[in-house]
C-alpha cells in the first residue's frame, strides 16, 4: 500500500490533501488520467492530469486489492488511497492527512532520510524540468503563475556543470 502511495506521489506530483481526497471515480485507468477536484486542490481549480505508464498496474492493483478487502468492486465516491482496509494500526474508516504525514515521519526516521510528500512533488518537478518544458510541468502541478512552478525546479550540479561545458573558448 504506501509503497503506492510513494509512486504516485512521484508520478503525479499531488499534494497530501489530493491524494486523500482522490476518490475512484477521479481515476480513469482507460484513459490514463486523473481528475485533481477543485475542492481538494490549493488553487480551488480542477484539471486533469495524465497517469504516468508505470503507475497504471500499481493503480489497477490497489484496485484489485481494495476490491478484495472490501469483497465488492469499490464505489466512485470511495477513497483510493485507504489504509483503513489495509492496515488495522489505522484507525477510522478513510485515511487522514494526519495518518499520511505520520506514515512519512516514521519513513524519514527509519531511512536517516527527510521523505515527504512535498519533497517527492519538488523531486519530480526537478527532473521534469530537465526537458526545458516548463509551461507542461506549471499545468502539471496545478500552478496559476509560471514563478511558483520555478521555485519547485532545483538545478543539481551535474547539469550546471554541463551548462558551463557548452561555453565555447
């Protein structure tokens, strides 16, 4: 389950509060999209994104296994992200954005390494940055100024390093 929930973060770059909120009717697996509502996003906007090919099976398995715990196919307006089904440590009946940050607190104490859900969104902005389309990855993240989407992108050395070589003496 939350090695998922770590993909998808990945994946997609969504924040704790749309993952939480993501419901199975926002997942369209034949289409490979999700739909981010306007409720459960920051800028009160919706879009789509698009479901990136190595998270359709692991999406299509939380499914089968949510199915499975729930012995039903799940309902559109359920939680896809439920580790109430998953785990009885959990308590409640839908993840909270308390228990996901929780989860993240003990991963970043068990690796020695700061995890979180908004490192894995600036993590993935960073790569994607790389193809020098910047306007895709702003309506990517859902940002309304083009600024904000460049606070997220964070140069490494490598490709500064490779800027400089291309000077010509």
């Amino acid at each position: 389950f939350w090695a998922i929930v770590v993909k998808t973060f990945y994946y997609t770059g969504i924040r704790r509060r749309q993952l939480i909120e993501l419901t199975w009717k926002d997942i369209d697996l034949n289409e490979a999209t999700i739909h981010l509502r306007a409720e459960s996003s920051k800028t009160h906007r919706e879009w789509f994104i698009p479901i990136a090919q190595p998270l359709v099976p692991e999406l299509e398995n939380l499914h089968l296994l949510t199915t499975d715990q729930l012995q039903r196919p799940p309902r559109g307006r359920e939680q896809v992200f439920n580790v109430t089904l998953f785990h009885s440590r959990f308590k409640g009946t839908v993840t909270t954005v308390d228990q996901l940050t929780g989860t993240f607190e003990r991963l970043s104490k068990a690796t020695n390494i700061r995890i979180t859900p908004h490192r894995l969104r600036h993590t993935m902005a960073t790569e994607l940055a790389a193809s020098k389309d910047i306007r895709t990855l702003q309506q990517l993240l859902g940002h309304t100024n083009i600024h904000t989407t460049m606070q997220y992108v964070h140069p490494d050395m490598d490709r500064m390093r490779g800027l400089l070589d291309e000077i010509l003496l």
